[in-house]
C-alpha cells in the first residue's frame, strides 16, 4: 500500500508552494520596467503573502 496524503501533508505542501511564489515574485519585481506591471505585481504580492501567513498559522496550529 502507498502512502495515503492527509491533511497536514497537504498543508506544508501547500505552504511550500506559496513560499516558491512568494519568491517569483519577488524575482519578478526586480526585473520588471513599467510601473503599472510592477504594481500589479505588488499587489499579488500582497495577496500571497497573507495567503503565506494564514496558512502557516493553520499548518503550525494543526493537531493529529
């Protein structure tokens, strides 16, 4: 039998996954030339980022 995923599985790998954008963007912001993308993208930050904080809270706050 495989390895079943469960829930808490699911959300460090999902933390992992926000952290990975988290970093592309921020990649993305330093090679960006018009402004108006740079905010777009800034403003994507900023969603991500409290994405990354909700989902820690709840990775580091799941009991077994």
């Amino acid at each position: 039998m495989g390895h079943k995923t469960n829930a808490k599985d699911e959300l460090k790998c999902a933390l992992s996954d926000i952290t990975h954008a988290q970093k592309l963007l921020h990649d993305a912001i330093k090679t960006v030339e018009k402004d108006d993308n740079k905010q777009l993208i800034q403003d994507t930050l900023a969603n991500v980022n409290e994405a990354l904080h909700a989902t820690r809270t709840s990775t580091y706050g799941f009991k077994d």
